[in-house]
C-alpha cells in the first residue's frame, strides 16, 4: 500500500528515489505551529457543520493540544518516511487519538489549501520580526545622527565630492529607505490577510465548512474570494521575498559606504571591536566583515526572489508541485536576515566617527562652487554666467593650490564683475549648509525636524 494520506488506488509505496525527491519536511517542519493552528480551526468548522460531535471535537482539540505540546518539546518529529508536515502531524494526530477520530480531520480540506494557508501565517509573523530588525537598524543610524547634529561631511555623486552635507543628513537618507521598508512590510500584510483555508484542492468544499470562520480563526480579514487562485498564486510569496531583498539591498548600500569608510584612504569611522573581525596573519588588521556579508548576503537575496519569480512564471492552474519549492528561498531570505538586521545594527550603533576628518573633508574638491554660483544668481546674476564665474574661480584656486575662501578680492572680480568680497560668507561649509534649508534640505534645523519624524516613525514600527 502506498502513502497514508493518498494510498488507496496504489498497489505499492514510493520507490525510495521518488520519495526522497518529493519529501519536504528538511524544510517545511517550520510551519507545524501554524498547521497544527489551522487543524483546530478546520475541527471547529466541521463540527459547525456537523460533521464532528461535541464530543468528537474535544477529543480532536485535545489530542492536538498534546500534539502541539510535543511538537514543541521535540517529542515528535517528523519521521523518514512522512512526506511533508502536514501528513506527518496528522500522523501523530492519529497516534494520539485513533485512527476513526483523527481520520476525520482531513474531511473537507487538501494540503493545497493548507500550505497555502500556513505560508501566509508564516510570512505575516515574519515580516512582524523583519520589522522590528529593520526599526532596529533605524534606531541605531538615527543614535549616530542625534550624537553628531553639527557634522559635516563631503556629499558625494558619482563618489566624487559634490557639496557638503550633515553626516545626520546622510545617515537620515539611509533611515529613510528603511522605513519606506518597513510601509513595504505592513502593505503586504494587507493583501496577505486572506485565508485560502476551505478552498481544498482547488474547487472549494462541497461539505457546509464556513471558510470564514476558520479565516477569522486564524487571524484573517476574510477567506478568498476563489478557491483556485488561493491554492495556485505564489505572488505574495514572490512580494514577501522582494521586500526582503530590497531590505537586503538597502542594508548593503550602508555597509558598502561603511567599508569604504574604515579604509585608511576615507577615515571617516573606526569599527568597534566586537563588531570587526581580525586577520590570520595581517596582525595589524581590522576587518568590516559585518557589512561585507551583509553586503554579500543581498545577492544571496536577490538570487532567492529571482528564483522563485522564475519557478512561478508560465505554471498553469491551479495548484503544481512546482510550488513546494517556494518555500526553501524565502525561508532563507528570512534566515538570513534574521541574522543580518541586528549584526548591521551593532555595527552602526558602535561606530566612531572621525568628524574632525569629516569636517576637513567637507569643503575638500571645491564643494562650495554651487555656493558660489547660487549666491551670484541671488545678486541677480543669470545661472549660466554665475556657472561660468564659478568655474573660472575653480580653475583660478586650482591653478594656485588654494581654497576657493581663499583667492583673493582681484582674483575673484577677475573671475566674475559681480563677485565682491562679500561673496566670502558663502564660502564656509557652515554656511553652505545652513542656506540649504528648504524642506528636505541639509540645513540642520531641517535635519533635526527630519529626524524627529524618523524617530516618530521608528517608535510606530
Ligand atoms: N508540500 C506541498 C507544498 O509545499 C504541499 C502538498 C501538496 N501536495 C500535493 N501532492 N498536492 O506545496
């Protein structure tokens, strides 16, 4: 005979072969709490419908009660030859309470709805912890940012130094991405909040099982509107490993800079020692290896979204076994992150910031010519011209290894007429930043708004 749960029509079991390929609980015995949930809520259903007496159903619950107790004691297990964990806790279901009462549980349901039920439960409580890995990450950029509310440092594009901005103002801008991360993580939850329970294989349940009962039994808005769509779409499976890779690829955009920063070239930070790693043989080595596997683990991200997005495209419905292999991908995505938010929240909270460097960096590559340029068009001056002076008062500093604050009344004049020297209150980074100060800007009574509503929003999350 073969598999308990579907033996019947088979005069032989699996070929050993063929089981070890379609068997899944290596990986899918992390949703046994959420089977063994939905077990009690579809007993609570059948009994509604009459399927289960009263004295039927406490006899379920309670052999489930002990079934969930030793599950989590790891008394039982799954066994070599259950095939995945839904036939495996029904096994000990079984065990537990006979074969006429537990062999009533799979009335009206199919592992189809199941696994696409407990995926979602799975994916919600996940992404409540992601959350909290992420605020925790917030929470430390915005400890840096409120520990240095006066530094400066070059902004950069194109890695090259741009105009100066408040270090806050750039640890703020990576607190930003996060949280829009974290708005990703409650979106979905909102389309996650639909049962498929009661959809069984793929036609629905022709046995009277209120499948909104059971939704809201679990923690659902509401049960699907159709049954083959709950059991066949994986597209919230693919948008929970997308926001978990976008999260990946926002932590590694901090570790990149983070890198480039402990570098003897950059010298912005110095990484705390428990959260830096030493050399075999280099013994003067200090290594990033925190943000270098947060950094390398985001491909590992990325690789497990484009995986699965490629294991759904073109599958026909309803439900294929091809969907078994959704879960090992963003079980991953979450492992691993699970790892990497509080690693990379460590890291940040014990950096030391040079801002003596930082400072001596700002004005550093000429980041003030914009200054300059914006002050000459509040003089009156077209753009294109006071683009033009600016440039020449470049090239002019250049030429003679001096700061732009530093050429001299005739050299400016030379560069433009409308350049006075009263241009030179421009020329200081302190100024420069405080004359950017429209909203969004790098001010820093602008900043120091901003990072209240970062700290607002961290505290909702
Ligand atoms: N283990 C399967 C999955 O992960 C669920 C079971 C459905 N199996 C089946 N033969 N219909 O998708």
């Amino acid at each position: 005979e073969g598999s308990a749960l579907w033996g019947g029509r088979f005069s032989s079991g699996p070929d050993a072969v063929m089981a070890a390929l379609s068997k899944s609980t290596q990986f899918d015995w992390v949703l046994a709490p959420y089977d063994i949930a939905g077990s009690r809520a579809h007993a609570r259903v059948l009994h509604g419908a009459g399927l289960l007496t009263d004295e039927q159903l406490e006899g379920m619950l309670e052999g489930l009660g002990r079934l969930a107790d030793d599950v989590a004691s790891g008394a039982f297990g799954p066994a070599p030859e259950d095939e995945d964990v839904h036939t495996a806790l029904e096994r000990g279901l079984i065990e537990r309470v006979g074969e006429d009462l537990g062999g009533r549980l799979r009335a009206g349901r199919s592992r189809n709805d199941q696994i696409a039920t407990q995926l979602r439960m799975w994916l919600r409580d996940t992404l409540r912890s992601v959350v909290r890995g992420v605020a925790g990450v917030v929470d430390a950029l915005l400890i840096q940012a409120r520990a240095h509310p006066e530094a400066a440092m070059p902004g950069r594009t194109h890695l090259q130094h741009a105009q100066p901005v408040l270090l806050a103002h750039h640890l703020g801008a990576h607190a930003q991405a996060l949280l829009r991360d974290v708005g990703r993580c409650r979106d979905l939850d909102r389309r996650l909040a639909y049962s498929p329970y009661g959809s069984g294989a793929l036609a629905g349940t022709s046995l009277g099982l209120d499948p909104a009962a059971v939704a809201h039994d679990l923690g659902f808005v509401d049960a699907v509107d159709n049954s083959i769509d709950g059991t066949a779409s994986r597209d919230l499976a693919a948008e929970g490993a997308y926001v978990l890779a976008q999260i990946a690829v926002d932590l590694s955009r901090i570790a990149e800079e983070v890198i480039l920063w402990a570098t003897a070239e950059f010298g912005y930070v110095t990484l705390a020692d428990a959260w830096s790693t030493g050399s075999s043989i280099m013994p003067q080595k200090k290594n990033p290896d925190v943000a270098e596997l947060a950094r390398g683990k985001a491909g590992r991200l990325v690789g497990n979204l484009s995986g699965l997005m490629t294991t759904l495209k073109a599958l026909p419905l309803a439900y294929n076994r091809d969907l078994q292999e959704d879960k090992e991908p963003l079980f991953d995505s979450a492992a691993q992150l699970a790892m990497v938010l509080p690693a990379m929240a460590g890291m940040v909270k014990t950096l030391t910031f040079h801002t003596d460097r930082l400072a001596e960096l700002a004005p550093a590559g000429f980041t003030l010519a914009t200054d300059l340029a914006e002050w000459l068009v509040r003089q009156g001056v077209p753009f294109r011209r006071a683009h033009a002076a600016a440039g020449a008062c470049v090239r002019a500093a250049e030429e003679r290894g001096v700061g732009l604050d530093e050429l001299t009344d005739d050299e400016l004049a030379a560069c433009d007429p409308a350049l006075t020297p009263d241009v030179r209150a421009v020329l200081t980074v302190a100024g420069s930043l405080a004359s950017r100060d429209a909203h969004g800007g790098t001010a820093p009574k602008r900043v120091a708004e901003q990072l209240d509503r970062i700290f607002g929003a961290a505290i909702e999350a």
